[in-house]
C-alpha cells in the first residue's frame, strides 16, 4: 500500500500521494515555484494511520506549481417557464496545478 495524505487548501480537501497533479483552487504563487501545504489532516504509510486534531503537527506536502490557467466555461442558465424568463451565463473558474513531491 503506497503512502498518500488528505491536505486542506481553498476549502476543499484532497487526497495526495507523491507524483500526483492536482487542480486547486487559485493560489498566488509563481510557475516553477515550491511550497508546502501545512494543512494535513489525515498521513497513511501502509498499515500506520495518523490522523490530525484537526491538523497534524510536523507533517507538510511538498509541491510545485505546474501552471496557473482558468478552467473550461460552465454555463449557468436560469429558466422559469410560463413568464418568459430566461438568463444565461457563463463562467470560466481561475485554477492552479500542481505536483506533489514528497510527504
């Protein structure tokens, strides 16, 4: 079984393992840059399990930013029928990728 961690960023929580790519939420760092994520809830290596309260001290997931970009346009439509009522909209989010180093 291979070692992953559940980390914390813009809200949401995602369950990494080294060499992954991932799409977060925008964060201002530059293409190229490392960082570490300090938010790691949950650290499984094969059998051993530790779980944070509600973080874990001493843990952190390395990363580097791969790109920043926005992601494919969701179209938001509003309808109500009978009153001619109709709005549509779209939406395009801003996002960061990023790899996962080591844990």
């Amino acid at each position: 079984m291979s070692t992953f961690a559940i980390i914390e960023t813009g809200g949401k929580q995602y369950k990494v393992s080294a060499g992954d790519k991932i799409k977060i939420e925008k964060i201002s760092r530059k293409v190229g840059e490392s960082f570490d994520f300090d938010k790691v809830l949950l650290k499984a290596d094969g059998a051993s399990v530790e779980v944070g309260a509600p973080y874990l001290t001493g843990v952190k997931v390395e990363a580097t930013v791969l790109r920043q970009a926005r992601d494919k346009k969701k179209i938001v439509f509003r309808y109500h029928p009978k009153t001619r009522y109709r709005k549509k909209k779209g939406h395009r989010q801003f996002f960061t990728e990023v790899q996962i180093g080591k844990i």
